[in-house]
C-alpha cells in the first residue's frame, strides 16, 4: 500500500477534530490508515512531527490571494480564510494557543508570508508588522474558541446564566452593562471577528 505524508497528517487531523488532541496517538493514526503504527515513522518523525504536521494543514487550506492586489484586500482575503479554517478545527486552534503544535510547512509559511507580505505593503516597519500579526491571530484565537465553546455539554445551574445577568443587571446599579446587554446577548463571533478586522484595516490605512 502507498501510504503519503499528506494522507496521514488528513487521517490525523480527522481524527483530532473528532476526538481532540488528547485522544489522538500514532496507532489510532495508523489503524485510520490501515497501517501498523511502525508504517508512520517512514512519514512523520513522532507524535511532535504529526502534531506540527495536521497544523500546517489548517493553514494550508487558506488560497493565496494575487500579490498584486492591493494590500488591505490582500490582508481580509488571508484573515478571512484563516478564520474560515480555524473554525472547520478549532482543535487547531487550541493547539496554537497552547503551543503545543506549529505549522510547519513550506505551504503554511507562505500563508504566513503573504500577510506579513499585506502588512509590510500598507506602510508597517518590521516591528510593527510582526505586532499587527500577533493582534490579527489574536483575533482570531479569540473568535474562533468563543465561536466554538458552546460545542460543550454545560454545566447544571439552578439559574440559567443569561437570566442571571437579565435579573441582577439592572439601570440604577449598571447602566452602561445594562444599555449594552442585549447587543452582547445578541453577538455573533463570524459577524465581532469581521468588525474587528474592518477597524484593524481602517487604522492601518489611516498609520
């Protein structure tokens, strides 16, 4: 049987979006393959290499947009698919987070390239690049684990969080929570995340 890199760290990525990071090891990789677990290490190092490897993966499902498009349509075309991957594996995500897994890759790099590439192009020295990219993956941090924590089976409570809030905040005691608490109720994290990549690409254009 040909067996391919890309086949395993597919089947392992299947596998930790089902199950989560923590569940998955080389011989559950292997049996999705139809491999003995010994197969794997002519394809991937160890468990680290697999880890590394299904990241890049979620990074390389992002298109590259044309380099000569203008920057800041070049930089929502790259957050926005990021975004839209992230959300397909939010267990990625949390790897991130954790830095438990990297994405390298040739393929992910460039991802990574080309909005480096979109930040250097709206008029950013080095320094500021490289913070602008760490905000921009913070927001997306941010909004895909918001976006997927409800997945979870929640805690019992004798009264439901959102009756809480509704019953103790109250005009007289908190009036700026109050006048904002059904927008927040209301919030959608696809629709925040879009709100905040607009006032990152309207400061850009203004610096």
């Amino acid at each position: 049987m040909s067996l391919t890199r890309e086949e395993i760290l597919d089947a392992a990525l299947r596998l930790a979006d089902e199950r989560g990071m923590a569940a998955l090891s080389m011989r559950k990789v292997a049996a999705a393959v139809g491999v003995e677990a010994m197969s794997l290490y002519n394809h991937v190092e160890n468990k680290g290499d697999l880890l590394d490897g299904l990241t890049a993966r979620v990074f390389e499902e992002v298109t590259l947009p044309d380099p000569a498009t203008h920057w800041d349509a070049r930089l929502r075309s790259l957050a926005e698919g990021l975004h839209a991957s992230f959300s397909r594996h939010p267990v990625v995500v949390r790897a991130l987070a954790a830095q438990d897994a990297n994405p390298r890759s040739p393929g992910a790099l460039r991802v990574i390239d080309a909005l480096l590439g979109a930040l250097l192009d709206a008029g950013l020295a080095e320094e500021a690049a490289a913070r602008s990219y760490r905000s921009l993956l913070g927001m997306l941090f941010g909004s895909v684990l918001t976006g997927t924590a409800g997945t979870a089976t929640p805690a019992v409570r004798a009264e439901p969080v959102a009756a809480w809030f509704r019953r103790t905040v109250t005009a007289a005691e908190l009036p700026s929570l109050h006048r904002v608490l059904p927008a927040l109720e209301a919030g959608d994290c696809v629709q925040d995340f879009e709100y905040q990549l607009d006032l990152l690409i309207a400061g850009l254009r203004r610096g």
